[in-house]
C-alpha cells in the first residue's frame, strides 16, 4: 500500500448494484454520457464507469437477486479498516464482509451502521486527496447523502468513526439538515426520515449536471420516472430525483450542495465472508477475493 495515509471520511467509490447489467449500461452511459471501462485481474472481471479517464463507480450484477431492485453502495476511505470495523461494532453496527485485500486496490470491508445502513470502509492503495466537489466534473459524483430516521445519532455515529466535523443546517418543516465536512470540505449530509418512512437508512450519492432540466427530460426520454421534478432548493441548487426498474434511484444537481434525495431500498445483511456460503448476495470484489481463498457466499 501506498505510505501515505488515506483522508478518512473521503467517499471514495461507488457501486451500483443491479439485477439487469446490460439496462443498467445502456440508461447510465446514455444518461450521464460515462464510459465503460473494464478491468480485469486475476481474481476475475469487474465493469467500471469513467468520466473522462477517471473511474468513478462499478457495476455489479450477480449481488442481486432476480425481482430484486438495483441500489448503491458508498465505500468510504480510512486508514484502518479492521480499527474501523471494530469501533463500528462497537457502537452496535456489524461486518457483513470482509476485510479483504484486493491486489493494486486497497483492503475493504461492508459493514451497517447501528441503524441499518450499508458502508463500506475502504484504505485505497493510493490515498486520493480531498478535492472541492465544486471543481468536479458534470456527470461525476459530488456528494452523498444518508437518510436516517435518527439523524442527531446518525451523525454522531460517523463523526467519531471517520473524524467528520458537523455543521447543521434549518430546512423549516424538513427539519434539521447535518452537514459532514472532511476539514472544510462538505462531502455529504445526514437527511432526517419520517419515523413511518418504509424505506431503511441508506446512503444515496449525487451526480452533477450542467442542466438538470435536460437531464430530467433525457432520464424519461431512457424509460425512467421523474420522482422529484427540477426543483429549485434554496442556496443548494437545483435537484432532480428520478427512478426506474433497471437501475438505482438516480439524484443530480448543478451545484455542489444537494439536500434531498428519493428513498430506495438497502443491499442485504446476510453477507460474511467467515462462514460457509451458497449464494452470490455480496459485493464484487468480495467474491473476487473469494475465488482466491475457496470461501463462498451464503
């Protein structure tokens, strides 16, 4: 691994999560104009989408059942996995996965917060550096967002684990918004969930796009249902959530602040690589490093 530690708190990477790879790739690289771009190792194949020359997600289609619906998955860099997993369970998250090491990758994990939200802990092999979502380019990643249904906790949570400042912003009748910053970079939020909602706390990540209106038009124009038309939210920008059956609910603004996203639905918890598996309900790389070890995925 590379000397230099890893920023802890960074989201670093993203996976979608999808039972038709094949829609998955025609919305997505139609949507935000990304590239595939495949990447093979010994321990086996896994797709990536880029924007411009920088790899930015993965996709992955056998963690999902058939009937399932697609959904993300955030990884997070830290400069401990194991110290990281163990504090998290600790305060009453548990392991799903891993740890693992990945040649040329890093070592990761998936985990749940205490609440029931799918993470992964992450220490790349080369440390990215903390970069202003505002110089990000359109149709890359500029933020991310977890839905609790007890945000003061949540945050709480995630600040002592991977070293956040907070900062809360006053969104009326929404509640109290809480802002996570890695020094003085924003890289996320914690938006409050009606304590009735039947969605679970999940992370949900945004895309930036030069007119959301356009891209609202484009989405349905692919087949895709606007949930959230282009809206305008105060100082942040303008938002538009949309979803469709192929793929994970999609969220994107103009700017590099969004506040409010569409509830989806969360990757399993039955996913430990310590025991004797028979099914493939866990992330790609962790069944990559299974066909080195002979373990496999109930």
């Amino acid at each position: 691994m590379n000397a230099t530690s890893p920023v802890r708190g960074l989201p670093v990477w993203y996976e979608i999560l999808t039972p038709d790879a094949a829609a998955c790739r025609r919305f997505y690289t139609a949507l935000f104009d990304w590239k595939e771009v495949p990447w093979a190792s010994g321990a086996g194949e896994y797709l990536m989408f880029a924007v411009g020359e920088r790899p930015i997600c993965g996709l992955d289609d056998r963690s999902v059942k058939p009937g399932e619906p697609a959904r993300w998955v955030t990884y997070f860099s830290v400069d401990d996995v194991d110290a990281t997993l163990a504090a998290n369970e600790a305060a009453g998250g548990a392991t799903l996965a891993g740890p693992d090491d990945v040649p040329e990758v890093g070592r990761m994990a998936a985990c749940t917060d205490p609440q029931g939200a799918v993470w992964c802990p992450f220490r790349p092999s080369n440390a990215p550096a903390v970069q202003d979502t505002a110089s990000r380019a359109p149709g890359d990643f500029i933020w991310v967002e977890l839905l609790s249904k007890q945000p003061e906790d949540a945050a709480l949570h995630y600040a002592d684990l991977l070293g956040y400042t907070v900062e809360t912003m006053d969104m009326g009748a929404m509640g109290l918004y809480r802002v996570l910053k890695v020094g003085e970079v924003g890289i996320g939020g914690v938006m409050p969930m009606p304590p009735d909602a039947a969605a679970p706390p999940q992370w949900l990540p945004y895309v930036r796009a030069v007119d959301v209106d356009a891209t609202a038009a484009r989405a349905q124009s692919l087949g895709a249902r606007v949930e959230l038309p282009p809206t305008d939210i105060g100082d942040v920008g303008r938002v538009a959530v949309l979803t469709d059956p192929r793929a994970p609910a999609s969220r994107f603004t103009d700017r590099a602040r969004p506040s409010l996203t569409q509830g989806g639905t969360r990757w399993p918890r039955h996913c430990r690589l310590s025991a004797p598996r028979t099914s493939g309900d866990c992330p790609a790389w962790a069944r990559l490093a299974r066909r080195r070890t002979g373990a496999r995925c109930w």
